[in-house]
C-alpha cells in the first residue's frame, strides 16, 4: 500500500498548499475588481453631480454671476463660484463637488458671458 509506505502524505500537503495558493489568489483578484468598481461608481457620482449642476447653472446664465450657490444631491453637493477672466466676456465657473464622506474635487470652466456657453475646461 502507498499509505504505509508513506507517500500519500506529500501529495496531500502539496495538494493543500497548491489549492491555499490558489484561494489566496482569487481573493485578491476580487478584492482589486471591488475597489475598482467602488472608485468607479465615486468618480462617476461625482461627474453626474457636476453634469446636473453646470445644466442648472447655464439654465439661470443671466444670474450666473450672483454669487456663489450650492446644489445639494443624495451623494453630496456641487458649490461654485465665479471668478472674473482676463478678457471680460469671459468668467470662470469653479465647481467645487463635496462627496458624502468629505472628499471634494475642483473643475473650472470658462464661460462666454455673451453666448452663455462654455467655451472650455480648464484642468
């Protein structure tokens, strides 16, 4: 028998320790596709939230330079606030988006006063 003469035993541990490896790995995997898919699912809440605030924003573009608003959605809120541009047909929108859990990202726009469109984004 190959139990008695002891080489099962290898065999089963090298199993084992191939099979470990192998659990291991595929709970790595899912851990990295997990985080991708949270970071995904942050940057795009946070693109839509800034999407919905620039069509409110260019809805009232007579008022665009009132002052700073906020527009609060369920995952965070969209503050902006202008800033006067070189040339004076121009301003600045500077969108400051501010997650639920603190995390904030700044995008600017430059906006043509006389045609109330955005002309380009700035970084």
């Amino acid at each position: 028998m190959m139990n008695e003469k002891g080489a099962v035993y290898p065999y089963v541990l090298v199993f084992f320790i191939i099979l470990q490896a192998a659990v291991v790995w595929g709970t790595g995997i899912y851990l990295s596709r997990y985080q991708t898919s949270k970071e995904l699912t942050n940057y795009y809440e946070t693109k839509v939230m800034e999407t919905l605030a620039l069509k409110k924003i260019l809805a009232n573009a007579p008022d665009i330079e009132s002052g700073p608003k906020t527009y609060p959605y369920s995952a965070g809120k969209v503050e902006y606030t202008t800033k006067p541009y070189e040339d004076p047909q121009y301003v600045i929108l500077q969108l400051t988006t501010i997650k639920g859990n603190g995390a904030s990202f700044t995008s600017s726009f430059l906006y043509n006063k006389n045609n109330g469109k955005i002309e380009k984004a700035l970084n």
